[in-house]
C-alpha cells in the first residue's frame, strides 16, 4: 500500500518536536527526495521511512524466527551466548554497568557467521533461522544505501556513493541485533518488582546508520531540540510495524564534519505488552578510514574531528558507558583527551 504524499513532512516546514516522515517512493521527484532526507538527518538526524521496498513478507518472516527463539527456555537462549559481544544477552548491555529491562541477540551480519550462530539459535532447523536473517539483511542493507547515496546527492558529494560503498564492502562490519522488552509490569527479564522503566538507556549509535523496525508497542523516545533556549525534550515515537526507523551514526556525524547528526535515543519498558525490535547497523570493515569528506569542510566550517579508523572508534565503544559522547575524544586539534589516553593503554 502506498501511504499518501501528504504524510510526508514538507521541506520547508519541520516543526519542533515533530518526526520527519519521508516518503521512500520520491513523489515529488529524486532531487526532492535528497533533500528532505538531508533536512531530516540535519535537523533530527532521525526520521520515518514509508514506501520504502522492504516485503512485508521478508520482515514477518525474521519476525517469526526472531519470537521463536526469545520464547524458548532461559537455558536454551543462553546456549547462544554470552555476548562477547556478540550473542544471547540478557540485561547486562556491554561491560560497563550498563543494563536494561531486555533480552537480546546481536549477530554480525556475514552469512557464514550467521550460520554459525543459527546452530545454538534452531537447533531444530539452523537453515530457517539463516535464510531468515540473509533475506532481510539483504534487503535493509539495499534500503540503507538508497538512504546514503541520496544523502550523498542532496549533500553534494562528488562521489555521492562514498557512504554506501563503505557499507557494502565484501568485510563491513554491520551488525543485527534483536531486542526483546517483556512487560515491566511482570517484573522484566530479571523478574523482580518494581523494575526501572528503562528498558535500554540513553545513547548515539556508533556506526554509519542504524534501520531499525519494531512491533506495535511504543517505547522508543529521541531527545530533539524544544526550541526554549536550547534545551531538549524526549519525543516519543510513536509504533509503526510497516515503517523503518533510520537514524543518523556517531560515523555518519564525523564524515559530514557534523552536519548530519547522531541522535541520542532510549527505550522505555511497556508495562503491558512485550516489545520486539530488529535494528541493522550499517557499518564499514574494521581498517575503513572515517575522515570528514572535503566537500563538508570549509573556512566557516573547519574540520571538527581528527582521522581515525572504525576498529579504534569500536575500541573507544566498549571502554565507555552506554551514554557516553564517543565523538568528544575524537575532536581535532588540541592534546590527546585524558579518556582517549586511558582507552589507548587499555587496547594495547
């Protein structure tokens, strides 16, 4: 079903607080598309994918898969983990202290590490639980470069494919991750009263662009400006189980020298219904070089981050707290940051 043009968002109004709808189909024409896309990951750096290509069969074929394994046994799902990262987790979200009213799986997206997971995730049929994955990874992988070569037009890069082909190389290091919100009002998946409505605490993706699709309960809620001297207001989104979610990535933020932006994000527990959400995260190989691209720097607007690699970005990821701003330690010019010095010594 196509959702009319007129849900979408105009270009020239993007009123405060409100989600950017973007209607995937270009109605009013590709150019037009890149620039509401550009408007939409400047100023919120977060917008509603309609119309976007992505079978409805193709996502309730994951989403079974996915439901099946979370409603298996504890012991069956922790045959999967632990995370290390990657994995069956449950609460525990990194190694910092960091935890969620959640269960997760976190897979690397490359089929033959998905087949090697899918062995502990169906032992029943390993292949179903594989070919589930590799059709919708394929097909939110090719919804996520349309998304970043039009960005790459509307921003007018000389190469506009130079974010996506970061992202469809043979080595990405893109990554699939499922999240499972059972009721906070059982008790979450520790099962203890009186639980924290967090279900996963505030943060800004690290990699490129993150699509992101969950079932009909609410819960997701990103922080946008409320036009009252700066300060921030969390907005909640509402559910929409045919659309995507794409958010801008701290490495999206750097290659433009800041002019689209990651945006801080959370999700709230349901106290009713039990929350299933599916998130790619488009990400470039390990050695990818990530340096703000020529055309975004200028006289007005000089570099703002020092060169550096995805692997040393990752490095600073998992040395750092949930919430923490990564890009701070990479900002260009000045001395090394204190916490840059700690991570350096630590990964050595």
């Amino acid at each position: 079903m196509v959702v009319p043009s007129d849900t979408t968002m105009a270009l020239e109004s993007l009123p405060l607080g409100i989600i950017p709808t973007v209607d995937m189909s270009a109605p009013a024409g590709r150019g037009e598309l890149a620039r509401r896309l550009v408007r939409a990951c400047a100023e919120r750096g977060f917008f509603k994918a309609v119309n976007h290509g992505v079978p409805a069969s193709v996502s309730s074929r994951l989403d079974a898969a996915a439901s099946a394994f979370f409603a298996r046994p504890a012991r069956v799902k922790q045959a999967a983990g632990p995370p290390d990262p990657l994995g069956y987790g449950s609460r525990n979200i990194g190694a910092h202290g960091d935890v969620g009213e959640l269960e997760y799986l976190l897979l690397h997206t490359e089929p033959d590490a998905v087949a090697g997971k899918a062995k502990t995730i169906d032992t029943e049929d390993p292949s179903r639980f594989s070919e589930a994955v590799n059709e919708y990874v394929d097909a939110v992988r090719r919804l996520a470069c349309r998304v970043l070569d039009l960005l790459g037009e509307g921003l007018g890069l000389r190469d506009p494919t130079s974010f996506s082909r970061l992202i469809s190389a043979v080595d990405s290091d893109s990554l699939l991750r499922f999240n499972h919100y059972p009721p906070s009002g059982n008790g979450g998946v520790g099962g203890a009263k009186g639980s924290t409505a967090i279900g996963f605490g505030e943060h800004t993706d690290p990699q490129i662009l993150s699509v992101l699709r969950a079932n009909d309960v609410d819960g997701l809620q990103v922080l946008l400006p409320d036009g009252h001297g700066g300060d921030e207001d969390w907005v909640q989104v509402p559910a929409d189980p045919s659309a995507f979610f794409i958010n801008v990535g701290d490495l999206l933020q750097a290659l433009t020298n800041g002019r689209l932006v990651s945006i801080r994000h959370r999700v709230m527990a349901s106290t009713s219904k039990p929350r299933l959400s599916t998130i790619y995260f488009a990400a470039p190989p390990l050695h990818a070089h990530i340096s703000a691209l020529p055309e975004t720097v200028t006289l007005a607007s000089p570099r703002r981050y020092r060169p550096f690699t995805w692997e040393e970005y990752k490095k600073a990821m998992y040395a750092l707290r949930l919430s923490h701003n990564r890009l701070d330690l990479f900002q260009a010019g000045g001395d090394m940051l204190p916490g840059m010095a700690m991570i350096n010594n630590n990964t050595r």
